[in-house]
C-alpha cells in the first residue's frame, strides 16, 4: 500500500491541483448554462442512494484527474486491503 508521505508531490497530484485552480474560477451558474446536461451526466442513482455531484465545481477533466491520482495511488489495492482486514492506519 503506498504511503502517504510525499502524496503532494506526485505527478497525477500536481495535475489535479492544477485543473481544481481551472474550475474553480467559474460559477456554477456559468458552469449549468455551458453544460445543459450536466446533472443527467454527473448524477448516479442506486438502488437506495441518488449521488449528484452537478452542483460541485468539477468537470470532466476533473473526474479524469482525480481517477489518474486514484490509479497512480493504487487506490483498488488499498481499498482490497482494507476490505481483507489488513491495519491501514
């Protein structure tokens, strides 16, 4: 499981930062009006639970960073070894 030191400094970090610094200029208001379909393609509704992440300041590009950091984290490891018990912390 990767540590936790030197998070800030991976490469897939660094890009996030950068595309958060992007967004976040905008005002979602701005962001509805350029996306007319933004809550459809930013919503996910299960069985029990309805997530809608439209009125969060991210986009795409966002999403595609933040799972490049997940990968690049060996975030599925980490969670498969939280799930088997193993001590995380």
């Amino acid at each position: 499981m990767p540590s936790i030191a030197g998070f800030t400094q991976v490469r897939a970090y660094q890009k996030l930062r950068t595309q958060l610094a992007q967004v976040k200029q905008q005002h979602l208001r701005q962001i509805f009006a350029q996306q007319p379909t933004r809550a459809q393609d930013l919503s996910v509704r299960t069985d029990q639970v309805f997530y809608d992440f439209s009125r969060q300041r991210l986009d795409a590009q966002t999403v595609k960073a933040l799972t490049d950091l997940a990968q690049e984290r060996d975030l599925p490891a980490s969670i498969e070894s939280m799930f088997s018990g193993e001590k995380i912390n």
